[in-house]
C-alpha cells in the first residue's frame, strides 16, 4: 500500500504539470470547479460509507454472513442515493449558471461524478475485506491508466477529453474491483441500519469535511493574495 501511495503521488505530479498548461487558465477553472463539486459530494452520505471500514470486519470477525451482507447493501444504497441528490443538485447548477462553457462541462460532467463515487464505494469495500495488495495494485493501475488517458484527451479534445478520460478511468477500475469481489453486492434501503452506519461513521466523516472546508479556504486566501492573473498558468502552443 505504500508504494501504491508513492506511485499515485508521482504520478499525480506528473499530471499535475501538464493538465494546466494544455487546459489554460479558463479550462483549468471550471475542471477544478467541477473537482470541487466532486469533493464535497462525497459528504452527502453523512457517513455511512465511511463505517464500512468498520463494519464489514466487525461482522466478518463475527462470522455474521447475514450482517455482512446487510451493512454492505444499505451503505451502497445510500451512497447511490447521495450521487443522485448530487446529480441533481448539479443539474440545478447548470441550469442556473449563464457562462456557456461551465454550463456545457457540468452536463458531461454528470457521468464522471456518478462513476468515481461508485469506485471509491468499492474501494472502501474491498478494503474492508482486507483486499490490500488488491486494492494497491488497482490503484497504481488506475492512476496511470488516468494519467494517460487524461494527457492524451486533454491534448486532443480539451475539457471534454479530460472528463471523458476520467470517467473511462474509472469505469475500468470499478470492473476490475467487481472481479474481486466473490460475494454479491446490491442496493438496498433499510432506515435502522442506515442510522447505525450513519452513527459509527460520521465523526470520521465530519473529521474529513471540515478538513475539505479548511482547504477551501487556504485555497481562496492564496487566491485573494495572487488574483486570478497570478494564478493562471500559460498553456502550451498546440500544433
């Protein structure tokens, strides 16, 4: 696991040199707009799948078939529920936003945001049940393949050939996640267990959101001080 970490994050520096410069300033914006949105869409499920991390070897301790299955299947139901207030939520945005050009990339986005929610809900999965080197390995696999896929499209086709890249990515991670997983899983709603995830999960879940929160507002402090003239980075000549 940690030298999947180490890879992601070399990685991520990678890709985090060229996609500015051939997004441009205007294009950069709206993709961390839309990165933005991903990041606190996350908290919609007030915690629940967070537990899982808890939960799932708890009861897998216990050799509670029935309990594994249950926690399981509510916290994805409750995760798709939380990506659909998401999605319309952004659905919402769109409609309200006059510039044409976010308008445009917060409809392509919609798949994207659906896609890397489900990922990182099997991620948790799959942690869980110990899946270590599993999951490292996907990771690995999915940063690179995301890097590539991101570079190239954003090279040919802008915004849109980032978001598509991105949404590609991950779709492929959550296939192979899929084939790792020898027990079915399946959205289901269940209010009392619901609560119970909600319960274990959410001081954690806080704990993240209020980090997120912080980092928002480094981020516009640096912005206030540098002014989006500071901020930009001059994108590359294309052929």
């Amino acid at each position: 696991m940690s030298v999947a970490r180490g890879a992601s994050i070399a990685v991520s520096i990678v890709r985090s040199l060229i996609i500015p410069r051939l997004l441009g300033p205007m294009s950069y914006g709206i993709w961390k707009t839309l990165d933005l949105i991903q990041n606190y869409a996350k908290f919609i499920d007030l915690g629940a799948r967070a537990s899982l991390r808890r939960e799932i070897p708890y009861a897998a301790g216990k050799k509670d078939g029935t309990r594994l299955l249950v926690v399981q299947d509510v916290a994805l139901g409750g995760n798709c529920g939380a990506i659909l207030l998401a999605t319309v939520a952004t659905v919402v945005i769109a409609l309200w936003v006059e510039e044409g050009a976010l308008r445009g990339a917060l409809f392509i986005f919609l798949p994207l945001l659906f896609i890397e929610h489900v990922y990182a809900f099997l991620e948790h999965v799959l942690y869980g049940h110990r899946q270590f080197a599993a999951m490292a390995r996907i990771d690995i696999g999915v940063r690179v393949l995301g890097a590539t896929l991101a570079i190239a499209l954003t090279w040919a086709f802008d915004l849109t050939g980032l978001i598509v890249g991105s949404a590609v990515t991950y779709l492929a991670g959550i296939l192979i996640q899929l084939r790792r997983m020898d027990f079915p899983i399946r959205p289901r709603w269940s209010a009392p267990v619901y609560r119970e995830l909600v319960t274990v999960g959410f001081p954690a879940h806080l704990n993240g959101l209020l980090n997120n929160i912080l980092v928002s507002i480094g981020r516009l402090f640096v912005l206030s001080f540098l002014g989006l003239t500071g901020m930009a980075i001059t994108p590359w000549r294309r052929p």
